[in-house]
C-alpha cells in the first residue's frame, strides 16, 4: 500500500463516521435555499439535528433512512441555523451545485455503527 493510500485511511479512522437513523424531518424556511431540518438518531450516541439540502428527496422518502453522519466534526452555521451533524451526500444527479442525495447503508445496518 502507498504512502499516501496510508495516510488517507489512517486519517479516515480519525473521522467519527456512524450509522443513523433520520427520526424527523421537515423544510427549514429560515435558509436561502431548500433545506431539510433532520432529527437523527444515532443509538448511544444521541440525537443530533442536522441542515441538508436534500430537499430534492420526498420527506416520506427521508424520514426513516439509515444516513452516515459526522459526530466529531465541530457544529456549522448555515445561515441562521447550526447543523450539529454533517450527513454525508453526494450531488443529486442534473441538479444545482450543493443539492445532494444521501450516502446510506444497503442493510439494515445497526445504529451507531462506524464507518471502517
């Protein structure tokens, strides 16, 4: 393995990546662009609210989803809101820069489970 193939995973396991379940969900209006305000479960790790812009999913589609979220990154403002969680995402296919469809478990994964 190369150098920095081992840097890189070395760092990821830096990075507290877990298994969450999305337990609410709803359109924050206070942001410029759509955004959801997410309530997720994280099992012995607690709840965090998250901000993301996947508005581009159904809320019936969002609530109930297994997500893969950031614990130990620090809160971010996003316009008059803070997002305590990140919620990985990737671009929505054919869609505005910054709009993102979610990065999730194919199986019923357990809650709070890392990422590795």
């Amino acid at each position: 393995m190369g150098c920095v193939c081992r840097f890189f995973l070395y760092r990821l396991g830096d990075v507290g990546i877990r298994v969450g379940r999305i337990i609410e969900v709803e359109p924050e209006t206070r942001t410029h662009k759509p955004t959801y305000r997410m309530v997720i479960d994280f099992g012995k790790f607690g709840k965090r609210v998250s901000y993301g812009r996947f508005a581009k999913h159904p809320i019936e589609e969002v609530k109930e989803r297994l997500v893969l979220g950031v614990l130990n990154f620090t809160p971010r403002q996003m316009g008059p809101v803070i997002s305590e969680v990140l919620i990985l995402g990737v671009q929505y296919p054919k869609a505005e820069s910054g709009e993102a469809t979610f990065v999730s478990p194919v199986a019923n994964a357990k809650i709070g489970s890392k990422l590795f």
